[in-house]
C-alpha cells in the first residue's frame, strides 16, 4: 500500500473522511443525473419532459401546483406542455367542473413513452444495483433518508433568514 493510500485509510481526519463523503456524494448526484438524462434521450425527451409526463400519467395534473410544488417558473411548464402537446405525447381538454381549468392526460403516444422509459429504468436498475446485498442497500437507503432529512431541514432553516 502506498503512502496516499495509507493516508486515506485508516489515519483518516474526521474532516477528510467528511470530505471524501461529499466528494462521493456529488459525484453520485452528478451520474445520476447524467444517467436520468440520458434515459430521457433515449424516449426522445429532456429530462423535464420526461418528469412532467410522469406526472401527468400519476395524478390530477395541475400546472401551477406543479410549477409551485418544483420551483419551475409557470411559464417553463406552460412551454413544456406546448412541447408535450406538438409531440402528441398528452392531451388536453376543458375541465367538466371548471370550464377555466384544463385536464391534462396522457396520450396513447404518451402511455407508450413511459413505458419504455420504465423499462429502460428496470435493465438498468438491475444491472447496477443487483449486485448489492440487501442489508447494504437498506442501510444505504436508511442513511440516504437521514442525510436528505437534515440537508432539508438545514435548507428550510437557511431560507427563514
């Protein structure tokens, strides 16, 4: 073992191991989103397409609550329901109970979309993540719930100031 590699291990800081952690951290968030960009790709949409035709085919799709609920601006999501509408991927229609409301619904097309999108997601799903042990994943997925539970409230916090 190398000297560096020494240093790295076990004479570790608490700060450089803290370091390292949100080093790895970011490096995850970076080719996770690298990779849900290119599975939207490969369905022929962006990334924000894909999440506004998720979910469109979930709920009760209402633009504004969206736009409010992500932090998008109304008209970046007025855009891509114009998109999603060109590509006849969803449908629109006046609402029956508010005549100053528009359903939105998913489109044959649309269906077939998000369901390749799923299965794309599935293969890969399978080829990473397969190989971990159950106990590592539920410990991966109870630290990854406390981490994105206090990044939330720290958020929350920074944003009252």
């Amino acid at each position: 073992m190398s000297r560096a590699a020494s240093r790295k291990g076990k004479g570790a800081s608490a700060r450089t191991v803290l370091f390292r952690a949100v080093e790895e951290l970011q490096r995850l968030t970076e080719l996770f989103e690298r990779r849900r960009q290119q599975l939207a790709r490969e369905a022929g949409l962006s990334d924000g397409q894909w999440v506004v035709l998720e979910e469109i085919g979930s709920e009760d799709f209402m633009p504004s609550l969206f736009a409010r609920s992500r932090a998008r601006a109304p008209a970046a999501v007025s855009r891509t329901l114009r998109q999603l509408l060109d590509a006849g991927l969803i449908e629109v229609s006046i609402a029956e109970r508010d005549a100053r409301k528009r359903d939105y619904r998913l489109s044959t097309k649309g269906r077939r979309a998000l369901v390749r999108l799923r299965a794309s997601r599935e293969r890969a799903l399978e080829a990473v993540w397969s190989g971990f042990a159950r106990r590592d994943l539920e410990q991966f997925a109870r630290f990854g719930r406390a981490l994105a539970d206090r990044l939330e409230e720290y958020a929350e916090e920074q944003a009252v100031r």
